[in-house]
C-alpha cells in the first residue's frame, strides 16, 4: 500500500493510492440457477458450510461467496504463499439494493399477519453487513467486515472504503464483493427473484504491498474533474478485471471520486492518462455480458 502526492501542474497535489491486488474473480448467473450454488458455493480450503446454513442466504451473498472461491482457486499464487493466509484479512461488501426484492412481499405478510407470518431468518441475512459477516464466517476471517453502499453507487463507495480501511490498519489483506441484481424486476412466487434476472458479483483481494501480486490496483484522487465521464458501474469494473487477464492496463473516471487504475505489477502505471486505450461504455456492455463466466 502506498499514499503519495506530487504536484502535476494545474493538477496541485493529486494523491495516488497504490496497492497490490492478489486475487479478482468476475461471476455472472441467471437468478433461476442459483439453487446450483446453495447446494455449495465454496469449496476453498477452510470453508465451513452446512446445507441449512445456506438455506436463507440471500442470492447477491450467495454469488459474493462463489466469487470469492472460484478467485482463490483460480489465482497462480503458490498454495505455501503468505498470501494464502486469509485469516486475518478483512471483508467489505457493497451490494445494490440487498435483499430489496425479497423483502417486499416479507414485510406486507408482517402487517398482515405479523411475526407468525414471516421466517425469523429473512432479516438477518438481508441487512447490508450480513453479507461481509457471512463471508468472514465461511472462510474463517477474522478481521473486520462490514458493509459499504447499499445502493446506486455501491461500487464507488465499496472502493473509497477498501482503500481507506487498508490505508489505515495493519491488515494483511481485505475482500472487497460488489455485487447487484440485474434488472432488478418484481419478485415471483411470493419472495423470489425473477429467473430472468441476472445476479452479478466482482471481487478484488486487495494487500498493501504488490509484493508477489500479478496486479496492482491504483485510485488516484484531486484530478480534475472528467465532465464527459459515463457513470461508473458493475459492468465497467467486470469490463476492466477481465482485461487484466489479457496483461492489458485499464482506467477509468469514478465520477468526480476520482480516477481508478489495474494494470500489471511489473508495468509502472500510466495511469488516468490511459483513459485513452479503455473501451467505451458500448463496448464495454458487450464485452462484460460476453466474458462474464456464468
């Protein structure tokens, strides 16, 4: 991790937060295939599941916890790396809108029927930090957890609060989950989300050091401020995580945030001035919804 400033011309004191970025997992899924992943989402070495316990668990943790598996098993990092040790990292996850349309029809059958007409475990796994608490208790972490966002936005927020969280501690690593449901259509079958839709999840193990890190992930603040800008979102993030699989640099504007950077550990990063070689909102739209693995 690394927090510098210089002064750039008419661009006065602009900081660059650097860190190393381990592991990242990109995971697209059609609502009505979830049942697939309660029977067992994670297979990572320390996972600590039960059938019941995956029961109630709502749908964008549910991804969340896949993502984060498929990035521990798909990473080239050595099994004996210290950058395997996960049990003191962190966890923040931002979702959109948890849990909103499940909860809907819950909450008419309470003023209906009242707590005899609602499961005990619909609130608990539907409030923004259950998602990260879930995670921490899954794979065994024991460093804090909590959530970011909740709604439009979630993934700026999501960054904006890794960066500070690892910035500010002694942390070894942290998991930052991002994640919606998209469109997000009214629920079937009482509390169920439409088949149709798509849950979508990215996930980012961050540590402060890229030491040993095939990436490295930059956000870089007091730039001015890009007026042409389209709105940063889950589609942009998943468009650049999976160009880091083609060894190609990435970034892109965090509205008026500031600027967001993936590139190589062994390239020195150019950047938001790479904004240039990055794809357009159109484009990225058809790469994401084709490179998603599902």
């Amino acid at each position: 991790m690394a927090l510098s400033q210089e002064a750039t011309g008419s661009m006065p004191n602009p900081s660059t937060f650097s860190c190393g970025l381990a592991y990242h997992a990109v995971l697209r899924v059609e609502a009505g295939r979830l049942h697939e992943y309660r029977v067992s989402p994670a297979s990572a070495r320390g996972a600590a599941l039960t059938a019941g316990f995956l029961k109630h668990v709502d749908a964008q943790t549910l991804l969340g916890m896949a993502a984060i598996d498929r990035a521990m098993r798909d990473s080239a990092i050595p099994p004996d790396s210290p950058l395997r040790d996960f049990d003191k990292w962190g966890v923040i996850a931002a979702p959109r809108f948890l849990g909103r349309v499940t909860l809907t029809p819950v909450i008419s059958n309470f003023n209906v029927e009242g707590a005899w007409g609602v499961s005990p475990h619909h609130v608990p796994h539907r409030s923004l930090h259950s998602f990260s608490g879930t995670v921490s208790q899954v794979f065994r972490m024991h460093g804090p957890n909590f959530g970011a966002g909740g709604g439009p936005g979630c993934e700026i927020e999501g960054l904006l609060a890794a960066a500070s969280t690892l910035s500010g501690s002694a942390l070894p690593g942290l998991w930052l989950a991002i994640t919606r449901v998209e469109p997000e259509l009214p629920p079937v079958n009482g509390c169920h989300i439409d088949p149709d839709a798509m849950v979508e999840a990215v996930v980012l193990g961050l540590v402060p050091v890229p030491t040993g890190c095939p990436f490295r992930m930059e956000l870089t603040f007091g730039l001015p401020k890009n007026e042409g800008a389209d709105p940063f979102d889950l589609s942009t993030l998943a468009a650049m995580v999976n160009r880091l699989d083609q060894g190609h640099e990435s970034s892109v504007a965090l509205g008026e945030a500031g600027w967001l950077t993936f590139g190589p550990t062994h390239k020195t990063l150019a950047g938001p001035h790479a904004l240039e070689r990055f794809p357009s909102r159109s484009a990225l739209s058809v790469e994401t919804d084709r490179r998603m693995p599902s």
